[in-house]
C-alpha cells in the first residue's frame, strides 16, 4: 500500500519514463478482465513524461506527471466506491480534479480514500468521508451530507470479509506453490475475534455516493509543511519536512499511534513516535545485552521520521537512524513484536535493532521492510505467500528472506498491495510475490507465489514500484 518515502532510486539518467501496470483494474480494460503481464500505460493528451507512480486503492490507480499532475484511471462504480475516488475516468488515464495550481509530488491511496501531497507543502484529501478531516473543500459539496456518525454506521453493515473484487468467500484459484485453501481457514477463526465494524474496511459491498467527500485541502498548524503522505484503510498519516508524523482517520486498533483505541480522528494530531520508548528484552526474538535490564525502557534511536507506511489497519514508521516503529493491529504478527497484541502507540521492533532499515511498505496483514544493505525482512500474515519466506505460516518477529533469487540482489523501494508484495532493486528489476489470482504478481499467470519471483520487463530499468489492493504499477526508464 506505501511505498517508502524515498520515492524510488536515483539512477543514470535514461531517455525515456514510461509506466506499467497489471493486475484488476476494472476500466482499464474494456471486457474488465485482470491483466496478466505488465502493459505500459498511456499517458493523457498534452503530457509529456511520466514522474512517479502511487499505486492506488481498490480497482483504482494514480501515477504523476513530470508537470506535477495527478493522473488516475480505473471504474470504482461496482467495488463499493463513489466515482469522486477515482476521478470518474475509467479506463482512460486522466488528470484528477485538483485545483490548477496544484503541483503534485507525491500521492497515497487507502481502501476507498486519497492524499496528494503539493510542491507547497499542503495535503489535498478524498474518498470516504471518515477518512476525510474537515478542511476547504473544492468541487460541489452538495451531493448529499450525511453526518460521521452516518458514514460509520452504514459503513459497519457492509460485508466483513474483503477477499475478491467479484467474489465473496472465494480463495485464489490458481493453485497456490504453498498449499490449497486450508490457508485461509486459520484466518478465519482469527477473524471471528473482530467485530463487524472494525472490519468494514475491508468490504467490497456498495457505498452510496453519499458517503464520499470532494477533494479538501487539510488544515494543519502554522508553518507545518508536509513531504509525503501514506493511506491505510480508513487511517492517514502524514510525514512534515522536519520529521514529524500527523494523523487522522479510523483509531480502533492503535495505527494512529496515540496510545489509545480513539475510534476516530476527525481533524491531524501529531503521533509520538520519538518520544515513544521499547522495552530492550520485550522480544524473545533477540536479544541484545544487559540480561538483567528486563523492564527497563530506552528511548528510541533516531531524531526524527524519515518514512511513513500504513497497512490495513497497522502503520509503521522509520527513524533518521533507522529504527523501526510499528503499531496498531497485530493480530497476524504484523507489527514484529513477538506477539499477536496490538500496539496502541509507535513501539520499536526491538529485533531489527542494529540494522538500519531505509525502507518500508505495509499491506492488509504484512508488513516489508529492507535494509541499507538491500536485504528483505518480512513479518506478519503469510496466507497468500505475501511474506516470501517460502511457506504460508505467519511471522510475528521480522524474517530475513533467504529466496535464491535475492541472492546477492539488493532491494531498493518497496510496496505491498493487499496481500501481495513488489521489490525494486538497485540494478532496475523487480521482484513480485503472494497472492495472483487476479495477475497482480505481472507474471503471466493467476498462480500465487511464495517466494520472490522476478517479473520480466525486457529492455527497461525498474525505478519505482507502487502496489495497489488487487494491481501493481511500475516506474521505468527505457533507452529510446
């Protein structure tokens, strides 16, 4: 869902950026069929070159423009979205909506709700009204307010399970490498210990048009500037030029990271993350000296925030000196403490400490990181192969991906869609893994993976990745 911050690789400057993309993407083609291997993505009349690649929402994607432009394309109409998410373009790429003089460098993408992130240093935000703080809004306000409390309750009676676009209940059908679908029924049993309304989120049933707010600028303090911005569920945070996360949206689970179960967040609070401690000996996974220290607290390494990513309900965040914070839901293992709680405020995974992590993307129920010496750490829910360890248990302490094809590789960005996850690597490919029943792995086929698998994209030079709910889209250099 967030790639992670830095926004791809530099590299040797090439002619040509082009963008691909495959996986479902209903309106992307006329028969709304998935696409199976990477197609290149055409870029709207009067633009002339492609920037970066934000990945999307559910059956929606958004790339930007070398002008500044946030392009989107993809039907949302029957994937219990208002059209305002997408921008009403279908399946042709198109400019959204935002005022002229937006210039656009970076954009996220939740469930059902967007953030774009200007030159300026402001936020424009819009999808589901209780993703959406109050701020100035610009289009036509008038297609029916409904209150929060509203949207909350008609969001709580959509369907709780969020498996297929089409298909409710139904499992992958493309004869998974790691095993049937006796995957899922541990999930299940998982799932039963969560209320309805906590998993409205993750539905695909209908929602009115009612539900969806327009585009709004955010309204945050005085001289706060905003550098990048990342979309979970029904939760956003917000990364400012000098290091500081702010937050608003959904609560329930602690990924807002403000020490409680706040339900909803309606206007952006700081979230503590440096000021927040960990517990030197919490994970039995390591550890790290001082045997007698059981209890004592240390302050997390690091000044500052550098990356921000959100999960369906979990978000994670970097240090300047590369810790890694995670918090919120953890009933998959996702936030890598050793245990299946949820972390209510910014907590340290104590077993990364001493490696530095550059980078890191959450999905529905996993969470990726890399490090400055390009390796793969995974943790969190593995019933599709998202984890890439080679087998389909969860991880609730960070993994090392070990996968023959990483060897002597080093990873570069990384994003996770739903249940699936893309690397980029320093030397331009890309790896995908997990779950493929609708081609979001670009390899050709609907066969889930549970090991890094490298995606063929001949004679271009992978820069950026973005993953979206159920599609991946890549930013490439080609020579021309």
């Amino acid at each position: 869902m967030n790639v992670d911050g830095e926004g791809g690789q530099e590299g040797v400057k090439m002619e040509e950026k082009l963008v691909f993309m495959w996986g479902y993407l209903p309106g992307a083609l006329p028969q709304r069929t998935p696409i199976l291997s990477p197609v290149v993505v055409r870029l709207p009349q009067g633009g002339t070159s492609w920037k970066d690649v934000c990945g999307g929402g559910c059956g929606f994607a958004m790339a930007i423009s070398d002008s500044g432009k946030l392009i989107t394309w993809g039907s949302t109409d029957d994937l219990g979205q208002s059209y305002v998410t997408s921008g009403k373009h279908g399946e042709m790429p198109e400019p959204f909506p935002l005022p002229t003089e937006a210039v656009i460098v970076k954009a996220a993408a939740g469930w059902a709700h967007c953030a774009a992130v200007t030159a300026d240093g402001e936020v424009y935000t819009w999808g589901w009204k209780e993703c959406v703080p109050s701020g100035k809004v610009f289009g036509d306000p008038s297609t029916g307010a409904s209150t929060e409390k509203d949207a909350l309750e008609k969001q709580s009676l959509l369907l709780t399970e969020q498996v297929s676009p089409r298909s409710h209940g139904s499992r992958s059908s493309g004869g998974s490498l790691s095993g049937g679908d006796s995957r899922g029924s541990d999930e299940t049993t998982k799932r039963r210990r969560v209320s309805p309304g906590k998993l409205a989120a993750e539905s695909s049933s209908s929602v009115d048009e009612t539900l969806s707010a327009f585009p709004c600028l955010v309204t945050l303090n005085p001289g706060v500037r905003i550098a990048s911005v990342a979309a979970g569920g029904r939760h956003t945070l917000a990364l400012s030029d000098v290091g500081q996360v702010w937050g608003w949206g959904y609560g329930g689970e602690g990924q807002l990271g403000l020490g409680s179960r706040i339900r909803m967040v309606s206007s952006p609070h700081p979230v503590p993350c440096i000021d927040s401690s960990f517990n030197k000996d919490r994970s039995m996974g390591l550890s790290r000296g001082s045997m007698g220290s059981e209890g004592q607290s240390f302050r997390v390494p690091g000044n500052y925030i550098k990356a921000i990513a959100c999960g369906g309900r979990h978000s994670a965040a970097i240090t300047d000196a590369g810790a890694l914070l995670t918090f919120g839901w953890g009933l998959y293992g996702q936030c890598g403490q050793g245990s299946t709680d949820d972390e209510l405020s910014p907590t340290c995974v104590s077993s990364l400490l001493g490696i530095r992590i550059e980078g890191v993307a959450a999905g529905l129920w996993h969470t990726i990181c890399i490090s400055a010496d390009g390796d793969v750490y995974a943790f969190g829910g593995n019933q599709f192969g998202q984890l890439g360890t080679g087998a389909d248990h969860a991880e609730t302490l960070p993994r090392l991906l070990d996968a023959p094809s990483l060897e002597n590789v080093h990873a570069k960005v990384v994003s996770c869609g739903a249940r699936h996850t893309a690397v980029v690597t320093e030397d331009g490919n890309t790896f995908c893994w997990g779950w493929n029943k609708y081609g979001q792995l670009g390899l050709g086929d609907v066969i889930d993976r549970n090991i890094p698998s490298q995606v063929p994209i001949d004679g271009c030079v992978a820069r950026n990745v973005a993953c979206g709910w159920w599609h991946t889209l890549l930013l490439a250099e080609s020579p021309t």
